[in-house]
C-alpha cells in the first residue's frame, strides 16, 4: 500500500519540483508556502506525487494533483484520490470539485475512472500558449 505524508511547509521545494515537471506554468515554493499557511488546505505527498485542496465547511476542491513523469500508470494518482476522500469523509465533506482543462484527457480519464462526473462547462477559462481553453468542472458525491 502507497504511503503519504500530511502536507506541511517543509514540503514546499518538493511540491514546486513535481509541479515544475507536470505543468507547462510552475507554482513558486513560495506560492505552495502561502497555501499551506492557509488553515484551509489540506495536502497528500510522498516522493512521486501530491494532491492539495482547499476545504471549507463540506466543500472540498483540488487546487492542484501532479504525479512525476517517471512514475505514473501506476495508481499513484488514484491512491492519492482516496486517501484525501478519505480524510474529507471522516470531516464531513460531502462535496469535492475540481477544475481541469478540457484537453487533458489524462486527468479526465483519472477523475472520471475515480466517480467525478461534469457539472459545467467554463468556457475560455484558462489561457495558454495556444489561446484560450475551456475548463470542465467536475464534482464527486462523497
Ligand atoms: C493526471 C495524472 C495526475 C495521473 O497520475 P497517475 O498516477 O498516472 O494516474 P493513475 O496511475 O492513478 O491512473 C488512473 C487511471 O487514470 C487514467 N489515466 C491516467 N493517465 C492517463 C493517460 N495518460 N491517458 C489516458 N488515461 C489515463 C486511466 O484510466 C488510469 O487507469 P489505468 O492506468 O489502469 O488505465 C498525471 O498524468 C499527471 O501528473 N499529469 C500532469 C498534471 C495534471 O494534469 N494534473 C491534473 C490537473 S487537474
């Protein structure tokens, strides 16, 4: 079974160099430290990967889930999934949301695989080097 650790500060150059190799814009160690000051986040991490939300009241959503290039298809992804649903189930979080582009097909084979269903559309939402793109957002019942 995968272990992972709960987020803290000192995950913060680990959290920028997995999210620097995953993303075509890197988050900044500074931008995950400001995060994790946040009594609001909640974080998973071992050395190949971490999920990070926000939660407030039963709502929960993914700021950001990354897994290093090396080690995914081997449900790393998806161990990371369950033991946050895990966590948020034990709070009484009923909702979790996320927001992804519509273009990777990779996190929308996870999510959808993992019980996330699409509840909107946001149509030219993100901005790339391609010009704009549209973001689904995608909810899960927990
Ligand atoms: C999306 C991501 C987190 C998946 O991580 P992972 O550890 O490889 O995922 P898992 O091994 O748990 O995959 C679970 C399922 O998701 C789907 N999936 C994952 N990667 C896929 C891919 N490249 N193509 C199609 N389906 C994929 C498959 O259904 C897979 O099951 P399978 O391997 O049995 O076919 C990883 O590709 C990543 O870090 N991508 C870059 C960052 C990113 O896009 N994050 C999500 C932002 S919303």
């Amino acid at each position: 079974m995968l272990r992972f650790d709960l987020t803290t500060k000192a995950h913060a150059p680990l959290m920028a160099a997995l999210h620097a190799v995953s993303f075509e814009t890197a988050w900044s160690e500074e931008s995950f430290r400001t995060f994790l000051d946040l009594p609001t986040t909640v974080g998973f991490i071992n050395e190949a990967g971490f999920i990070l939300c926000t939660v407030v009241a039963d709502e929960a959503e993914i700021l950001t889930l990354c897994v290093h290039p090396d080690c995914r298809r081997q449900g790393i992804a998806t161990a990371l999934l369950q033991k946050m649903e895990a966590y948020l189930k034990e709070r009484h979080v009923s909702r979790f949301f996320l927001d992804v582009r519509a273009s990777n097909l990779p996190a929308i084979g996870l999510y959808t695989r993992n019980g996330f269903t699409q509840m909107n559309r946001r149509v030219a939402y993100y901005e790339t080097e391609n010009g704009r793109e549209d973001a689904l957002v995608l909810k899960k019942e927990l």
